[in-house]
C-alpha cells in the first residue's frame, strides 16, 4: 500500500501563483485585443475614407478623359491589394474598377458612409453623378487582429516556465525561515525544552516562535512540577509512613505481651492520628500538583462570593470550628473573575485552615470582602517576625502556632500559602501576608486580590 506524498507549500505556492500570473496575463491579454480591435477599425475606417477622397476625383477624371481602358484603373500584377475600389453611376452599374476589384458591385445600394457587404467593408463617397466605392476585406481586418493577439499571447509560452522556476526558487528562498524554525523546534525533547532565540524571525513567523516558547515554558513548568512533586511526595510521604508502621509495629508487638485495653486504645488512636495526618499531607499533595498544572484561569468570567461561602460552611462543620469563622460581606460587594471555581475554592480553602491550624483557638477567624476584588482572612497570633513571613510562601514552610515558636506547628504541611499563592499568580491574582494586622499589634491576615476583568 502507497503512501500518499504529502502536500507541500511551496508546490501549491508556485502553482497558484503561475497561475494566476497566466491568468492575469490572459486576462490583460483579452482587454488588449477588444481595445486594438476598436483601434484597428478605427485607423482603417480611417484609411477607407481618407483613399476614397483621393481616389474620387482620380478615378472620374480617368472616366471622363478615358485615360486608361474602359472598365480597368491600374496596372494587373500578382499581389493581392487590400483596397480595391469601384466608380459607380447613379443607376450602380460599375463604370470603372481597380483590376482586383469584382465586376459585381460592393453592396445593393449607393448609401453614403460605411456599410459592409459579405466579404468586404465598404465606404461611399459621391460626387456629383458619381459614386465611388473604396472596399477592404474583411479578412484583413481579422488577419490583423489575430496577429496582434497572438503577439500578446505568445511570450505567455515562454513566461510559464521562467516563473514556475523564479517563483519556486523566490518561495523555497521565503520560507527557510520555516525550516529553520522547524529544525530548532525538532532538536527540543525532554532533555532541551531551551525556548528558541526570539530575533530575526519575519513578522509573519515571529507570532509561531512566541507561541512555541510559551508552550515550551508550560511543558517545563510541568515537567519541573512533576519532579518536584515526586521529590517532595517521596520526602513528605515517608515520616508519616514510618511512624504509623512503626506505631502498627509496636502495637502488634505489645499485644502479644499482653498490652492492656485502654494502651492499645491510646496507641490506636496515635496511629489514627497519624493516617489523619497523612490523609491531609496526601491531599494538600494533590492540591500542590493541580496548582502547579495551571488549573487557575478560566475562559468565562464566574461568581465567587457562593463558592466562598460554601467552603466556609463545610469548614465550619468540623468539630470547633463553628463558632470560630465569621464572615463579613460588605454592602453590594460581589467577587467575579476570570478563575476557575475549584481554584478559588482550593485557595480559600487553604488559608481558613491554616488561620484555623495556626491561630488562637480562643480568637475568632475572620474572613471579610470589603470590595469586588479583595478577600480578607485574620486569626490571632503573636507577630510573625519579617524574615519568616517573607518565606511563608515557599514550600514546607511552617509560621508561629499560638504558644508555640515556629517550627513547633502542628502537624500542617507547610504547603496552604504556596498553593494559594501559585493558583493566584497563574491567574493574574496576588496574594498579600500581613503580621501584625495592619491597625494592630499582633494577629496574621492573609489577603487575596483577584486580577481586575478586562
């Protein structure tokens, strides 16, 4: 079985435009030859009239002074003459005629001016009673015409070939930058995702080159993610698979030394703990791959407020955590934006759990949305210091707990305010951290701008 050839542009590029350069040239070719069968007419009409005035008073002089043999004017010889004429009298007999003219007469009636008869194009002129009748035929006319045309027509025999050859070479020549950009796209694989030099590309393919890098940069930014991903799960998974196993262990162990009900229950609940830990780590895990996969942006602009408020309520029916979230709404604050609704509620998500994890469980969280744009969650804390704040956004960075120093958290991820923050720089977002509250001496506020709608 054949393989079809594939298409080629610069065939198809060559075809069409030789084509459409005989075309043009036919076309042109055409308007010229209706416009010099106009002008032929016209300078022969001409020659008809301006021969006719000069022959009549010739050919009735010879008439009258019967200078030459009744009937003939001229001398007989072998070359076809394109002007003939005939001296008629007023009843059309034919008087005197040039000796390549017809007996028969021209046309049936004297009507002065141009007429034309089968063969011929006949002027008339008269004088007194004579008519003088000057003809050429018609198929001089038509001789005429078509050598002109076929003047016009004939270089297009040799011009077809000349362009396909100057057309292919000037199209191969105007798309090498096309292969050349194909080559550089061809040496990019996993090992080399380098965006391709952005200069000296033509306009028309300076758009493509920008395209590839930005899709060059999403495939390493994936490519880099899922590394990063499968590090930091390998790292993170590990201390809480050991200590379950390791609790599981020592549990089977006691067991069989006769550990009492309420110590195996203690150490159940130690490893229940630990799996619940675990579960979380798992989850924020997958958050973490699904930022960094670039789910933020949507296509439509959507209503945030209601995703907002049912994260809150979910969050709410864990156990103390009802009477610890407040929301605030201010009067006619809406939150529209181009982002997806699973990113906002992951983002929003994340921060109430870690003002939750992180605050003072005797101090309510407040989450409050001043305007259209802004969501605003506080919890009480002593003041972070600046040099830890400004990393909190990095990954597997844990802030203060409530009586604690940091690093002493609980059992958190340190991953909430990296995810928030990656959804909302892919959006166009940002994420603000402020400690103390601004107004205040203590307390930690996280605040969520969304990108203004354009």
């Amino acid at each position: 079985m054949t393989t079809a050839r594939p298409a080629s542009i610069s065939r198809r590029l060559t075809l069409l435009l030789t084509g459409g350069i005989a075309l043009l040239w036919l076309l042109g070719a055409a308007f010229s030859v209706l416009v010099m069968h106009e002008e032929i007419d016209e300078v022969f009409d001409s020659a008809l009239e301006e021969t006719a005035q000069w022959l009549l008073p010739l050919a009735t002089g010879a008439l009258e002074g019967k200078a030459t043999p009744p009937g003939l004017l001229g001398e007989q010889d072998d070359d076809d003459e394109y002007l003939t004429f005939q001296l008629r009298g007023r009843d059309g007999a034919v008087l005197l005629r040039s000796h390549d003219a017809p007996e028969a007469p021209y046309t049936g009636s004297l009507a002065l001016g141009f007429s034309e008869s089968r063969h011929h194009r006949v002027y008339t002129i008269a004088s007194g009673r004579y008519f003088l009748q000057v003809a050429e035929p018609l198929g001089h006319r038509h001789e005429a015409l078509m050598e002109s045309a076929g003047a016009l027509l004939l270089p297009l025999a040799g011009l077809v070939p000349v362009s396909i050859l100057l057309i292919l070479w000037s199209v191969r020549g105007g798309l090498a930058p096309m292969r050349r950009l194909q080559g550089d796209i061809g040496a990019r694989d996993g090992g080399n995702l380098q965006p391709i030099a952005d200069t000296d590309w033509p306009e028309e393919i300076g758009g493509t080159v920008q395209a590839v890098n930005r899709l060059l940069h999403r495939l390493r930014s994936a490519l880099e993610a899922e590394r990063v991903f499968a590090a930091t799960s390998a790292h993170e998974l590990r201390t809480p698979v050991a200590t379950a196993l390791a609790q599981t262990q020592r549990l089977l162990a006691e067991l069989e030394s006769g550990l009492t009900p309420e110590d195996a229950q203690a150490r159940g609940r130690r490893i229940e703990a630990t799996l619940h830990r675990l579960g979380g780590l798992v989850e924020k895990l997958l958050h973490l791959s699904r930022a960094e996969a670039g789910i933020g942006l949507s296509e439509t602009e959507n209503d945030l407020l209601p995703v907002l408020r049912l994260v809150i309520e979910e969050l709410a029916a864990q156990p103390g955590s009802a009477r610890r979230l407040s929301l605030v709404i201010a009067d006619g604050a809406s939150l529209r934006a181009r982002m997806d609704i699973d990113a906002f509620s992951i983002v929003v998500r994340n921060l109430i759990e870690n003002a939750l994890a992180y605050g003072d469980p005797e101090t309510p969280v407040e989450i409050a949305v001043p305007d259209d744009r802004t969501v605003s969650v506080r919890n009480g804390c002593a003041a972070v210091p600046p040099e830890t704040l400004a990393r909190l956004t990095q990954r597997f960075v844990r802030g203060f707990v409530h009586g604690s120093r940091a690093g002493e958290g609980p059992d958190g991820s340190g991953l909430g305010l990296a995810i928030a923050d990656t959804i909302l720089r892919q959006t166009g977002g940002t994420l603000e951290l402020f400690s103390p509250v601004p107004g205040q001496g203590d307390g930690f506020e996280a605040r969520v701008i969304l990108a203004a709608i354009r």
